[in-house]
C-alpha cells in the first residue's frame, strides 16, 4: 500500500504548506544516512562557501578606479564630484592624492557629461599629461607632450589673473638642430576670454606679454601676440611699440593740462566763483632726449719737467795761406838760438753745443649734459570771467591785472619760454534748462508699463475667458435641457424647478443655432406619442 504522504495529488488539487516538510524528510534521511554523503559533506560546504564567497566579492565589492583628474583645483573638484554623483557615477577620491577616481568604463562618458556642463573650469595641469605618458614614448611625442604641458601650465597662471576667464596659450618654437643657419624667432599667441564687463589694460597685457616671454627661452615680448575673445588685439601689433610711445606721450601732456587748469580754478574759485570762471591750458611739451659731450684745454699749462745738454770742443787754429807750405808741419826740430816770432790772434778755436727740453702739463675739462625728453617748451593759458563778478566797471581792469599776476603764478609763467597768459572778463550765456518731455517722465513711464499690462488683462478676459465661460455654461445648460427631467441618481431628493419659458426659448433657440443635431433630436422627442 502506498505511503499517503507521496500519494500523487489530483490534478485540481493543491499540496498544502503544512505538507512540505514530511515530504522533504524521507529524501534527507536517506540522503544522510548514505556514508558517501557523509564523506562529501565537508568538502561541498567548503565549495559553496568559497562560491558565495567569490560571488559576494564580484557583486558586492567597489569596481576597481583609476584617476580621472589628478591635478584639480579644490572648487572644480567638488563641482565635479557632485556633477557625477548626481548622473549615477561610482565615483571616489584617492586619500593620498586627492585625485579625482572613476572606473575606466565611465571615463569618456564622464568627460563628456562633464564637458556638456562646462567642468572643470580650470584646464586641466600638466601633470596629468606627463603622469598618462607611456613607457617607450617617441622622442617627438615626448617632445609635443612637454609643449603642450607648459601652454597649459601657462594658461593656468594667466588665468589668475583678474578678470580672465579662461586662457589658452599656442607657443611656436622651431627645433634646435646645427644644420640651419638662420633660425626662425620662437613666437606665442594668447586667446583670452575675459570676464563679462571687464577689459584688459594696458599694463595687464604688458604683464602677460613678459609672463609668457620670460618663461618661454629664445622668446622676445614683442613676437607675443594677444587677442580677447572679440578678435580685438591687445598686443604683438606691428608699430604697437611706437603707438604706445605715443600715447603715453600724450598722457603725459594731459595730465600736465589738467593740473594747470585745476590749479586756475582751485585759485580763483573762492574769488569769483565755480560758476564764474572758465580755464582752457595748452602746454606744448619736448620729448626729445638730447646728449652732448665737450671738452676743453687750457693754453697755460704748468711746467712738469726740464732737461738741459750743453757740449764743448777746442781745436787748433789754421795759419797761413790756405794750400802752402806753411800749413805742414817740419820734418825735423831746427833749434835756433833765436825763437821764432809770435804769431798774430789766438791759435786754438773752441766750438760748443746746448740743448733744452721742457714738458707742460695740460688743463683738460669733460662736460657730458644729457637731458631727457618732457621738458615744457611753451605754455599758453586762456582765462574767462564773468564780468558781473569783478563788481563795477570801474575797477574791473585792475582787478583783470591781479588775476592774470595771480594765474603766472599759478602756472608757472617763464616769459624766456613765450608763455602766455590771456584773461577776459564777459558776459556768460544763461544756462539752458533741458526739459524733460512729460512722456519721458519716469513715473508717466512706470505708469504706462502698469496700464498696460492691466488693459491686456482685462482684454484677456473680455475677449478670451468670458466667451469661453459662457460657451461652457450654455453647453452644460442644453445637456440639461436634454437629458430631461428624472437624471439625477435614483433615491436622490429632486429640488423643486421653476419653469422659466423665456429661459427656455433662449436655450433652444442657441441649440437649434449652434448644434442642429441635438436640435432635431429634442424636436423629435417632443413631436413623439406619449407612450401608455
């Protein structure tokens, strides 16, 4: 007889949860009492617990990340962090370094989440670009490598400064090689983006300008090129050198303008009044830079040193004729007991020599006048004055006289220059009264904003919402009509309707005009035999 617990079960019928256990205890007790069971037992644990084990560290373990960004300046990290937490992105950062890590998977789409949103501001430094430099890397690769890490790392410190946005730097530097003679200059060109509302300056540029020379070798500021992001150019223009001369020339005499000027008005304010007087200054300035070089030497010197040579001769003198006998002197003594006679004048001729040697110290004198450009060459101010304010007419000439003393002083008159001082006293028109019209009146324009709006308001309603409020209710009001007396839910109390025909009349008269169906069907129904 069959055991009933394995009894098979009728097709309609359903095994119950009670059941299940009795029906599992004879398979395990057999299934235990089997010795090859009991031997296999500790070794199949071990096996579906490293099972478990190995699928709990697949699912269950953070995918392995490797960097993204390594070099990020703290605000553009957590921009960016927080962009990618947001889209879903298993993203962490490095302890140690603090580099940005995400799975290499989620790398390109990352960048270009990140791209879409404008992160991260900064270009990225130029560590990343060396750090993601393979082993065995050309020699020109390298070398396109380290250029295009110091454009960046160059954009990065024009960037700090103060109203640029963004910087991006292209450096143009010919290869060293011994085989060319004639080597092309390294050049440079910078794009800036600048702040919105901000402009360069000058002396910004200037600094960009060395910046990008100084860190770049072989690189002279005036091959740097610079440009905004409206295509003006702010340095490298050929002759932007000379133009620079030349304004700041021009700066110079404005400002030296300006300061004689203030100095006429801030002296004859408190005398006449603000209001009274008018000052114009014309100042025509030298910028030529002159050097000069003189010397001189003086004609009576000092004597320095003396050397004097004096020489002296005796010789015998000739007697007798020239070409007898007598000149030769006798072979032989002949004594004689008489001497003989004595010659006439001196017999020996004595000849001598002298000579003199004298040195003179010269003066000398070196002048060497160098004189820079910005010197005033002629200086010519015009003074006016309201006439009314010098008092009576009387007086008024000799008062014009201390003004003008007055002004010389003030602006450092030099008659040896050609200065010129000129004050007159006039009349000085009235002051004309710019009227504002009235429609240009900021409260009429206010008010006008305001009327506005409100008449578009009430047109909205007049000509959108009522007709369409109206519509809707004759709409509801024919349903009504014709769905007849007895619609509402049964067992509802039905409230008591007053008949109104002319509200009637109205209504069909509006159904019959605007729905001819509904028309010919409530005319059908009214036109239809009472049923019994």
């Amino acid at each position: 007889m069959p055991d009933p617990a394995f009894a098979a079960p009728g097709p309609a019928s359903q095994l119950a949860p009670s059941r299940l256990p009795a029906l599992l205890a004879g398979p395990l007790g057999r299934l235990g009492a089997s010795p090859l069971a009991s031997r296999a037992a500790l070794p199949g644990l071990a096996a579906a617990a490293l099972v478990l084990a190995l699928f709990a560290w697949v699912f269950l373990s953070p995918p392995d990340r490797t960097p993204l960004y390594s070099q990020l300046p703290e605000q553009d990290k957590a921009a960016v962090v927080a962009a990618m937490e947001e889209a879903g992105l298993a993203v962490a950062l490095d302890p140690r370094t603090g580099a940005v890590l995400l799975p290499p998977d989620d790398h390109a789409r990352a960048r270009m989440m990140l791209a879409a949103q404008g992160l991260p501001k900064a270009a990225p430094g130029a560590g990343d670009l060396l750090a993601d430099m393979p082993m065995g890397t050309s020699r020109a690769m390298e070398g396109a490598r380290l250029k295009s890490a110091q454009e960046r790392e160059l954009a990065r410190s024009i960037e700090s400064l103060q109203g640029v946005q963004s910087a991006h730097v292209l450096i143009a530097q010919p290869e060293a090689t011994p085989f060319v003679r004639d080597k092309a200059p390294a050049t440079a060109s910078i794009t800036l983006t600048l702040a919105p509302g901000r402009a360069l300056s000058e002396s910004q540029a200037r600094a960009i300008t060395h910046l990008v020379a100084g860190a770049v070798p072989g690189l002279s500021p005036d091959n740097v090129a610079i440009a905004d992001q409206t295509g003006r150019l702010l340095a490298g223009e050929p002759g932007a050198g000379r133009d620079r001369i030349d304004d700041r020339r021009l700066k110079v005499q404005s400002q030296l303008e300006s300061r004689a000027r203030d100095s006429i008005m801030a002296l004859l304010g408190p005398i006449v009044g603000p209001e009274n007087v008018t000052a114009q200054v014309s100042i025509d300035v030298d910028f030529v830079a002159r050097e000069a070089s003189e010397e001189r030497y003086d004609p009576a010197g000092a004597l320095r040193s003396e050397a004097t040579s004096r020489t002296t001769a005796s010789e015998p003198r000739a007697i007798g004729i020239p070409g007898a006998l007598t000149n030769t002197i006798p072979a032989a003594p002949n004594v004689t007991a008489e001497p003989p006679p004595a010659a006439n004048g001196p017999t020996v001729t004595t000849t001598g020599t002298e000579s003199a040697t004298r040195n003179y110290e010269l003066g000398r004198s070196v002048e060497v006048t160098s004189r820079t450009g910005g010197q005033i060459r002629r200086l010519t101010a015009a003074v006016a004055i309201r006439a009314d304010a010098l008092g009576p007419a009387a007086g008024r000439a000799k008062m014009l006289k201390e003004i003008e003393a007055l002004v010389q002083g003030a602006v450092g008159y030099d008659e040896s220059r050609g200065d010129r001082i000129a004050v007159a006293a006039r009349a000085f028109a009235a002051p004309v009264e710019s009227q504002v019209p009235l429609w240009k009146e900021p409260v009429v324009v206010e008010s006008s904003k305001w009327l506005a709006a409100a008449l578009v308001a009430i047109a909205i309603l007049a000509f959108v919402i009522r007709p369409l409020v109206k519509r809707l209710a004759d709409s509801s009001a024919a349903n009504a009509l014709l769905a007849g007396p007895g619609t509402g839910h049964p067992g509802e109390p039905q409230p008591p309707r007053l008949v109104d025909y002319s509200e009637k009349l109205a209504e069909a008269r509006l159904i019959a005009a605007t729905d001819t169906a509904r028309a010919t069907a409530v005319a059908r129904r009214l036109l239809a035999e009472p049923q019994a």
